[in-house]
C-alpha cells in the first residue's frame, strides 16, 4: 500500500473525524498488460460501456487473464483519481475472514460470544451469519450507514454501538442487508487480532498484490468502516477482483487459502445470491430485500438471467461493481456517479456473450 493513505488514516484517527477522501491520484502500474479483445468481444464491451454512458458511469476496466483488454473513460475523469467505493468496500471482508480463519485465529462457526461475551445478539451468531449478512443483528441505517456520511456524526465508536445492539430473529433464518453485521465483525477482529481490521487487510491482502487505496472511512473512535469505508481506483480495485478470480493466487504466489473464491462465492439457505460479502449470480432469497443496491430477483440469476453461474460481484451505492466471472477469465471494474435506472442485469446481458 502506498504512504499516503496510512498519513491521512492517522490524521483521521487523531483529529477524531471520518476521512472523507483523498484525491491524491494512485498512478497506474505495470501489474497488467494491455491486448485487444476478440472482435466478438469488443463488440459486448462497447455495447457495455455504451450502456454505462447512457447510466452516469465514469469508467470501466475490463481485465481478461493478465491484461486490461478494454477501457472506456468519461471525459472528465482522470482514472487515476480515487473513488468511493461505498458498500464495495464489504467483498474485502471475505478475504479478511479467510487469511484469519486460516491462520487459526478466526473460526467461521464459533460463537461470537466466545470472543464479545457482551454481544447483545446473543451466544448463536457465528462470524460466518455476520458475514452472510445472516447475523439477525437489528440494523440502524441511521446510526451506522449515513451517520457522518449523509448528515453529522453523533455516533462515536460504532463497533461498540453494533455490539449492543439485540437481534430481530434466529440468527442463520433470514438474510438482511446492513451495517451492523460488519460493525460486529471488525470487533471481532480487532479483538482477536489486537489490531486494526485495515491494518490486517494491508499486511495479509492489499500489500501483497500492490493495492493502493486513497482513503478509508472511520468512525471518530478510529475504527476502520468496513462496510463502506474504501476510496481507490478501478486499477487497484482490479487488482483485487484478480486475486479473488484466481483463487487467491496473485502472480504464482499464494496470497489467500485455496478455496477462496468458492468460499466467498457460495450463498446461505436465507440467500442464496449472497455469498460472504459478495453478490452471486443465483435466484434471490425470498425474503431478501436487495431493491436499494440495483439489482433485481424474479426466480433467476440477479445478474444474469440466463447464463453464466459463476459469475459474483462487490456492488456499491451510485453504481460501483467489481465483476468476476471466472470461466471467462473476466474481472470488470465500473465506477459511476450514479443513475437509478441503471440494472445490473441489462449491463451484464449486453457485457458478456
């Protein structure tokens, strides 16, 4: 990871305030190589990159194998240019969870009680219902989402004020989208590490694939926000979507556990077409609520509705994705300002053959 996040992190810690951003640029590296898609292929992205223009998008990254095969640029943006990734900032969670629970610090479904004995859930909440997003931990969009996002800040130490908060149903019955699970989660982390959750994810993830990133969300007590907390480019967040295609696997290095991807990929009995942080390619849980991030459930895949299984994706507010579609060897990055008509199912029909 580059200097300058790590300044404007403690800078954010010791003013007690949320680091709203950097704009220093990330420049772009060597890591990819640049090739020209299959005709075939060019015409998909073009028609992709069209309907991102029509839709508010600002860039699209698409990375085949080892190189950047295409890129689309609105003209006003430099690409290198830190974004906001909102709530795609939660995919980086699972890999979190992975290089702990291998390292035999973390275990997936053991009680979070067992760590937080002051968990107002309850002793059945397991890192991998937090995760799932499956907890039953009562959400507070109020308190934990906008809060020194939208408005002013008035909650302090979120981890805390998720810890206290009680559950609404059987932990593992019923998926819910939120915050709160991943307030929970990064206190379990920092307690069984004794460290920062970002200052893990620097050392065990970001570093060893060169990711940069121009900012992180925190909370006035320090804590990372690992809901929503990453600024950074599609470049750098390219990155990471290769780590997780490859299954952990960065460069002929072994960065992640083998079995990452199916990890992340693979949904609960609440939500299928949610896996641990990421979005899959699968029916949606009958239940789940998922209108707000864009995406669509009518009995088929929420991003496809015709092919491609495989395929995942980390999706944020205003637009932001990371797609992954492994049996085409495709990582897609897209940033966007944001257009409520935008569908996900419409982009990927018109991305992918």
């Amino acid at each position: 990871m580059k200097f300058a996040p790590v300044v404007f992190g403690f800078l954010a810690v010791a003013c007690g305030a949320q680091l709203d951003f950097s704009d220093v640029p990330l420049p772009r590296d060597d890591t990819f190589g640049v090739s020209t898609p299959a005709p075939v292929d060019q015409g998909h992205f073009d028609d992709a990159s069209a309907y991102l223009q029509a839709h508010n998008g600002v860039h699209m990254l698409v990375v085949q194998g080892t190189d950047i095969v295409y890129e689309w640029t609105r003209s006003d943006y430099d690409p290198v240019t830190p974004r906001h990734l909102f709530s795609g900032t939660k995919s980086f969670s699972c890999a979190l969870g992975a290089v702990l629970e291998q390292d035999g610090v973390l275990d997936l479904d053991a009680s979070v009680m067992d760590t937080i004995p002051e968990l107002a859930a309850g002793p059945d909440v397991t890192a991998r219902h937090l995760l799932h997003f499956t907890s039953g931990i009562e959400q507070r969009w109020l308190s934990l989402s906008t809060d020194g996002m939208a408005e002013e800040q008035r909650v302090d130490d979120k981890y805390a004020f998720a810890v206290e908060l009680d559950s609404q149903w059987e932990s593992g019955s019923k998926f819910e989208y939120g915050s709160s699970h991943l307030m929970v989660f990064g206190e379990l982390v920092s307690r069984l590490t004794d460290s920062d959750p970002l200052a893990v994810l620097d050392t065990r993830v970001f570093e060893p694939i060169g990711m940069s990133y121009g900012g992180w969300h925190r909370d006035p007590e320090g804590n990372a926000m690992l809901p929503y907390g990453a600024w950074t480019t599609s470049y750098e967040w390219a990155k990471f979507g290769v780590l997780i295609r490859d299954d952990g696997m960065w460069q002929g290095e072994r960065v992640l556990p083998g079995g990452v991807r199916d990890a992340c990929a693979t949904g609960s009995e609440a939500n299928p077409s949610y896996g641990l942080t990421w979005w899959l390619n699968a029916p949606l849980g009958e239940d789940a609520d998922i209108g707000a991030i864009g995406l669509d459930g009518d009995g088929q895949g929420i991003l496809h509705p015709t092919g491609y299984p495989d395929a995942f994706v980390a999706a944020g507010h205003n637009g932001q994705r990371l797609y992954i579609v492994p049996s085409l060897d495709l990582v897609v990055a897209v940033l966007s300002d944001g257009d409520r008509t935008f569908a996900d199912r419409e982009f990927a029909t018109r991305l992918l053959p």
